[in-house]
C-alpha cells in the first residue's frame, strides 16, 4: 500500500464519526424543522401539480395532509435520536429512509431541489455507519497451566524474549534470563501485555481494559 493510499485510509477514531453525525443531523434538523410549513402547505396544493419521482414514483395521488403530518413528526424525532446516537443501528437507517422519502415527496411537486441530494447522501452514509465499536480487549490472560510458551514485549527496542517454562510439581526450576526467578518473568510478561493492549486501545481510540 502506498504512503497516499495510507494517509486516505487511515482508521479513524469513533469520536470524528460521531462528531460528524451531531453536525450533519443537527442541520438536517434546522432545514426540515425551518420548512415545516412550507411542506404542508405545497403537500395541500393542487394534485394537478404533483409529479411524483424517485421512491414515491409508485403514488397515483398525494397523500392526506394529516398523513404528511405524520411523517414530518416521525421524521424529526428519528432525526433527534440520530443525533443523540440512541440506538443508532435502527434509528440512524430509519431517520435516513424517512428523511429520503420526505425530500423525494418534495421534490414531487412543482420543481426538483438538487441541492436536497447532498443532504440525504450524508445522511444516508452516516446513517448506516456502524454505531458501536467492539472495544479492544488486549491480549488473552497470562497463562496459568502447565505448558510452554514464548512472549515478546510490546516495547519494539526492547529484545528481551521471554521465556515462560512450567513444569510439572517435582521438576527442575526453569531458568530465566540473568537467572530471574519465574514470577518476575511472568511478571514481565504480563506487564508486556497490557502495555501492547493500552497502544492498540490508543491507536483506535477506544478504552483500554
């Protein structure tokens, strides 16, 4: 991968995500609040002016004004869960579907908006953006039963392999390196993991265990 292609598709931590769903939810909320009226009033003009386009292609005629009213007051209560993150997964597709259909139903009379399309696309994006992350748990604990494994220090200068042997009750003591008794070595193991989960955590964000 090229050190471009790295700087555009760096991860990034939740909280951009998230700040950028407040911003773009709370215009959404300003421009469709801020036209309430309006949209009531165009959904009760003449039916000879409506043309329906996009999702609504498929309506022979406008709906009632009360089921318009329905649907602003749906659409501006998923757009208040869409900012406040609540349950995202159902709300932030809901509030994306809705905000679509209301625009597109817009749109059906008189004249086509463009300008509505970059709106919705963000919405659209955000809305089905993944609403939780899995949070870095780290390395599995620190062995407890007989075996033998080899670890490696989260510190890349430090070159220190640890060796950790166990051995069955009766057997010799495992040496370690500078003739360090077991438990420091496991000690120094354990030590190498959680500082290895802390730098995962950091690197995305999320808290460490």
């Amino acid at each position: 991968m090229t050190a471009r292609a790295r700087w555009w598709f760096a991860p990034a931590p939740p909280a951009r995500l998230a700040i950028l769903r407040v911003l773009i939810g709370a215009y959404a909320l300003h421009y469709l609040h801020g036209r309430r009226r309006m949209l009531q009033r165009v959904g009760a003009g003449d039916p000879a002016l409506f043309a329906p386009v996009g999702i609504v292609a498929a309506l022979k005629r406008p709906v009632s004004p009360v089921a318009l009213r329905a649907a602003l007051d749906a659409t501006e209560t998923a757009n208040v869960a869409f900012i406040l993150g609540w349950r995202h997964r159902v709300t932030g597709p809901t509030f994306a579907a809705l905000l679509l259909a209301v625009l597109t139903y817009r749109n059906s009379w008189s004249m086509i908006y463009h300008n509505d399309n970059v709106l919705v696309l963000h919405v659209v994006v955000l809305g089905a953006s993944p609403g939780r992350r899995r949070p870095v748990t780290g390395l599995p604990p620190c062995p407890a039963s007989a075996g033998r494994r080899s670890l490696r220090l989260a510190d890349p200068a430090d070159e220190l392999r640890v060796r950790v042997d166990v051995l069955p009750r009766g057997g010799r003591q495992a040496q370690g390196p500078a003739g360090a008794p077991l438990g420091q070595r496991r000690g120094a193991a354990c030590a190498g993991r959680r500082r290895r989960a802390a730098q995962g955590a950091a690197r995305c964000g999320c808290p460490a265990r």
